[in-house]
C-alpha cells in the first residue's frame, strides 16, 4: 500500500492488497468476497479478520457487504469473526449486510439467531439496493 502523493493531482492511494478477501466498489459500497470455500483454519481466520477490520479501521469503510458466494462452510471462529466486525461497523456509524449464503450456512445464523443480528439478503443486487 502506497501513502498518499500530495504530488498527485487525484490523491489517490491504491486499495490494499488482501490475501483472504476480494474487495471491490459498487457505488458507495465496499463488496467483499471470500477467497476460501471454506473458512475453518484458526491462522486464516485470524488473517481474514484483520482484513476485515482494517476495512474500517484503516480504510474507514462505512457500507460494507459481505458477499458468501463460493463459501461452504465457516466455523464458529469465523462467526466470531463476523460478530466482531458488525460491532466495529457500527461503532464507525457504518452498516454491514450479507448475502449469497448458502443454505446450510444460513441454517447456521438461523439457529445461533445471528439472522436476527446481521442484515441478509439473498442477492448481491438487493444488498446493495439496501444501503
């Protein structure tokens, strides 16, 4: 990651490189995609909520979706994971949805009741019209 040039009549700086997520800009949203099919390993975990955090901690992201397509399972870590960053998201006066999640994975949120936490939307298209 590049610091910003004052030289540089934009003042741009390029997006971060990430190694367990795909960020990209729909408008004013920030969409991530997961590189994993499956999120299970405690290192990866720990590697992609740092990722994520940095969103809004570094980045200052304020509308971020969480596009679930590719991933087949997650483990109660990555839950964590995601739990921890809808609290940052708001702390930041930000806003988190989700959507592309698999049946058996929505299961899961249904079960632990986080349907009830997280903002889910079956396609990225209504996600994204929801912000």
């Amino acid at each position: 990651m590049t610091a910003i040039d004052a030289r540089d009549p934009e003042n741009t700086v390029p997006m971060a490189t990430h190694r367990r997520i795909d960020v990209s800009k729909t408008g004013d949203v920030t969409v991530v995609r997961f590189n994993d099919k499956k999120i299970l390993d405690e290192s990866n975990i720990q590697e992609l909520g740092t990722e994520l955090f940095g969103l809004v901690e570094q980045d200052n992201r304020k509308a971020i979706l969480l596009n679930f397509t590719g991933v087949e399972f997650l483990s109660s870590a990555a839950l964590g994971k995601l739990i921890t960053l809808d609290r940052k998201v708001k702390s930041n006066k930000g806003r988190l949805k989700m959507s592309n999640i698999r049946p058996e994975i929505l299961e899961v949120f249904q079960i632990t009741k986080l349907n009830k936490v997280f903002d889910i939307r079956d396609e990225e298209a209504d996600a994204v019209a929801a912000f």
